[in-house]
C-alpha cells in the first residue's frame, strides 16, 4: 500500500481509482430507489459489479496479477479473522434463540424494574439484550411483539413503543462485543474491542441515560404481568458468560466458544438432542454467509482501490480542510455516515470507510480506539434513523405500522448524535 501523501493526485485520476464505489453505490441506490425497495437489491451484487469494475480500470497489471491484489486483500489476516468471529457468533446466536434464552432474557429483563415503569423497562431491556446478543435484529425480532403487545393492553401509541425497541437494540448494536459493526471497527482500526467499548461508553452511556431518564418521565403504568409465562432463568447463563468474559479480556473467539459450549450443555439440560443443537449452529452459520461474502468482495474491491492510488484520494479531499485531531474525526464520522446512508447497512459502511478512517487517524493523531468508535458510532445513528433501514423495516413490519411511524420517537439516536458531536469537540474521553 502506498501511503505517500506528499504526492498530489490528479482529479481525474482520483475519480477513476474510486469510480469503483461509485458503480457499487450506483447500482445498489438507483436500482434501490426504482423499484422502491432497499433490500431487493443485493448488496452482495453490486460489490460484485464495482469488483468488476476496479479489476477493468486497473490497466497497468496483467489480468492474472489484478486477481491477485484482489485476492490477497480479500483473504488478508484482518479479513479473516473478522470472517471467523462472524461463523462463531452466528453459530452462538443460532443456538441461544433456538434453546429458549433469547425469550428468557426478555422475560427477566421485564421482571428487573418495577412494574410501574413499562417504557423504561422496555428500553433497558432492549438495551441488555442487544448487548447480550450482539444484533439489533435479534433485538427488533425478540421484543417487538412484545412492545406492541404492551402498547395495545395500555391503549398506547405503538409507533412510540417501537421507536423504544430500535433506541435500546442500536444501544447494543454499538456496543456489543460479539456485534459485527464492532468487529468490523475494531479489525479495521488495530484496536481490542475491549478498548473500544470502554471509550464508546463516553458517548453511548450519557445518551442511554438521558434516554431513560426520558422514559421515566413518559413512563406509563405497566399492565398486569401475570399472563406472561414464565421462562427458565439459568437458560440466561450463555449470554452473561459472553458479557462477562469479554469484559474480562479474553479472545473474542475463546469467549465466542465457551458460549457456545454453554449455551449446547443448556440445551441438552432442557431437553435438546445434540444433533438438534448442531442444526441450530450450523443454520446459524449459514445465516452470516452473505455477510462473508459482502466483507470478501468489499475488501478486494478496495484492495484494488487502494492499489490505483484512490484511497490516497479520498484522504486528499477529506483532509484538505483538516487542521487536527477534531477534524480528522468529524471526517471519519462524515464519510462512514454517509456510505451508511447509501448502502442501508452500517457493517458493509464501515468496512468501506475502515482505511481511510485508520489513515486519518494516523496522519492526524486520532488514538484508534476513539477511531473505531466514531465508526461504529456514527454508522448505527445513520442506520437508526433511516426508515429503509433493516431494522426499521422489521420492527414496523411486525407492528404493521409504516416505516416512518417511529421517526419522531427515536429519542436515543439523537441522543447518541449530541453525544458524539460532543466528544469529537470536547475530545472525550482523553486518551492516553
């Protein structure tokens, strides 16, 4: 990788070498908005075009040695590791749902607070669990239901109870330590995840709480509790094992592992056979398979990008302007937020942005760990707020309610907004 700066690179040779973006961002928006649905395109398919693309306009190598950058960058060390991470924790998360312990972990983080506080329950609930399973979808899937259940009992506004579920499942979605959009920040940037969720609790932590405290005083009383069944409490243990042995510093694969051996001796205590337990994992590995293939395809698509010289582009827009540490990370909030808001997936935008954002960082003194929190950060604010975002979709889907229902209640997602615009400013946390 050629990382000189001091060489000005043309406009038009710049466009050419980024062109490949552009053709995927093209292709997956235009098509998108025609046919007025954002998921009908493949993200996988257009990655595959804008591949195409940087292997064309790459004319100064043989055909054979374009495959090779693409290749070499696609199967990288960080690449692979971050696809391994992926198989484990779709194979955990597999598990854990089939076995029963997604329903009582929403049933004990209900039973946690008051009766009295519905909405602030709801909210913690769904940050816990997001936290605990690392996915805002599982989240949206796991307490929607739920939310608009409660929200009917109480003749309340169902838009605003789920605009609380998407608050709390984004407040794990940035957070979690088995969550893809922390994988892929922390693999691109060279920081431990550990690391990062300490410095993201300066931004994410203030914006729950000013949340809650939101909901407290929007609180409702909660209906009577007692028709909800009651749920095996142990069955909890594999998701507090990857909380607690994350926190504590371990691998995140070593971590990953022992929840899913926790989570196969939970299932066989409640009745599971192993094969059973063996077709939850291996449904959930194959549910990160187009996951895969979106992070191989996006990472030799900007191996060959960055061979053309185009990364070393974008960073002569991006920082021309720049003048330190606080620029730098509005850049790196700026360009990952919008690719978020292009490609309607958080993940597939901060693989895009991770090495421009790890070059920033380095050019202008932005400790990695703050890096990889931007990332991360401002991704899930674009990927909240949009309403053709994955997990919008869902949840309204399953609220039969439109998309746009939410928008005004979304209430964390500013939050979380005023609190990274204030760290970049105020440069919080101070780093070391």
């Amino acid at each position: 990788m050629n990382d000189n700066h001091t060489q000005r690179i043309p406009t038009r040779q710049g466009l050419l070498a980024i062109s490949p973006i552009l053709v995927f961002l093209l292709f997956y928006l235009a098509i998108s908005i025609i046919i007025g649905d954002f998921y009908k395109m493949p993200i996988a398919v257009a990655l595959l075009i804008g591949s195409a693309w940087a292997v064309v306009i790459l004319r100064d190598k043989k055909l054979s040695e374009r495959v090779e950058i693409f290749s070499h960058d696609a199967g990288s060390s960080n690449v692979m590791y971050m696809i391994w991470i992926f198989i484990l924790a779709g194979a955990f998360a597999a598990v854990a749902r089939e076995i029963g312990a997604v329903e009582a972990t929403v049933h004990m983080a209900l039973r946690i607070l008051p009766v009295e506080m519905l909405i602030p329950g709801l909210f913690a609930a769904a940050c816990f669990i997001s936290l605990a399973i690392g996915t805002s979808v599982g989240t949206v899937v796991a307490l929607t239901p739920f939310a608009v259940e409660l929200a009917q009992s109480e003749s309340g506004n169902v838009p605003f109870f789920v605009a609380v579920v998407l608050g709390g499942a984004f407040f794990g979605d940035n957070l979690s330590f088995i969550s893809d959009t922390t994988i892929a920040a922390t693999r691109t940037q060279g920081c431990q995840m550990r690391d990062k969720f300490r410095v993201n609790m300066w931004i994410a932590l203030p914006a729950a709480i000013l949340s809650l405290s939101l909901y407290i005083i929007l609180g409702v009383q909660l209906p009577d509790m007692a028709d909800i069944s009651e749920c095996n409490p142990l069955l909890i243990i594999p998701y507090l094992l990857i909380i607690i042995l994350a926190l504590v510093g371990l691998n995140v694969t070593v971590v990953l592992a022992i929840g899913i051996v926790a989570a196969i001796i939970m299932g066989l205590v409640t009745g599971f056979d192993i094969i059973s337990l063996f077709g939850f994992m291996g449904s959930g590995i194959d549910s990160v398979g187009q996951l895969i293939i979106i992070t191989l395809l996006a990472a030799g698509m900007l191996g060959l990008i960055r061979h053309a010289g185009g990364i070393n582009y974008l960073l002569q827009v991006l920082t021309h302007r720049i003048r330190g540490p606080r620029g730098a990370q509005g850049a790196i909030a700026l360009a990952v937020g919008i690719v978020n808001l292009c490609t309607a997936n958080n993940t597939v935008a901060i693989i895009t942005v991770g090495s421009v954002s790890s070059t920033l960082s380095r050019r202008f003194g932005v400790d990695p760990r703050k890096a990889a929190s931007i990332l991360d950060t401002a991704s899930c604010i674009v990927q909240s707020l949009i309403p053709y975002g994955a997990q919008t979709l869902l949840a309204t889907s399953l609220a039969g309610i439109s998309p746009i229902a939410p928008w005004p209640y979304l209430y964390y997602p500013w939050a979380l907004s005023a609190m990274l615009l204030i760290s970049i400013i105020f440069r919080i946390p101070r780093l070391r």
